[in-house]
C-alpha cells in the first residue's frame, strides 16, 4: 500500500464496516512503517491487510475484503499471506482483535488455527455504547514444524 491507494483502501473500509478506520489511521499506519498489503483482482483492490510486528509477535491490525468480493474465499486468501509472511520473519505468534458480533470473521480465523484467548470487555465502539473485542492468536509454531503446507 502507497500513499495514494488510501483514498481506494478508505473507500472499501468505510463500504465494509460500521466504525471504519480513518484516512489518518491508514496515513500512520504507513509512516510507522507498518506491512500493508494490497490484494487485487483484474487491477482492482479486492482487499488489504494491516501488521504491525513487534519482536516475535506479529498484530494483525486490520483485514477487509470489499463487500463486492466477499464470501469468495478472498479473505481466506488474504489472511493465508498474513501467516506466510509471519512464518517468513520467524514470528511465533499472530493476535488479533475482532468484534464479539462479527462470528463470520471469528469462524474464518477458528477454521485457520486461531483461538480465543481472552475478552477484551468495551473495546470496540458501537451504536450504543461499547462492544467487546475478542482476542485471538495463533501459534505459529505448529506451522513452522510441519512447513506450510497446512494453508
């Protein structure tokens, strides 16, 4: 992702979600020096990913598939890169926050290896007052062992 893709990425952050990050968030997300990634389909953002890494950790901070291109596996896709390039800087962890209500989200990591590992209570904002964020990892160890061949 480049400075001049944020106006596309926001576009398809606010299509897909009710509290959508801001062109700022994205903006610093970029001059902190964050890994973006763009996916695309016939020249056309389908999606993107946000991480930031710290030590051997890796956060996933924001994943999103255009709401045209949903339920086509894409977001499988995406987040299969996200562990690669984990497994590829030798992280041993992936976490990730997710909405309490959002459980199509929270299968698609269930069915990728994530667990839940606790609740953060009043995390997210919602239409009245606060929703609770699920925090979930995946150990990337397992992974590492048996090669990538579990994507």
């Amino acid at each position: 992702m480049q400075p001049a893709d944020i106006e596309k990425v926001w576009q398809i952050e606010k299509q897909s979600n009710r509290f959508p990050w801001s062109k700022g968030n994205f903006e610093d997300c970029l001059k902190s020096g964050y890994r973006t990634f763009l996916y695309a389909k016939d020249n056309e953002i389908i999606g993107y990913s946000v991480v930031q890494s710290v030590l051997d950790e890796v956060h996933l901070l924001n994943i999103c598939v255009n709401p045209g291109h949903q339920g086509k596996g894409f977001g499988r896709q995406i987040l299969n890169h996200v562990i690669e390039t984990a497994l590829e800087q030798s992280a041993a962890i992936i976490v990730l926050e997710v909405r309490a209500s959002n459980i199509r989200a929270q299968q698609l990591y269930l069915s990728t290896g994530f667990n839940e590992m606790s609740v953060r209570r009043g995390y997210y904002p919602a239409e009245q007052g606060r929703e609770d964020g699920v925090l979930m990892g995946l150990e990337l160890g397992m992974f590492a062992q048996l090669g990538q061949n579990l994507l």
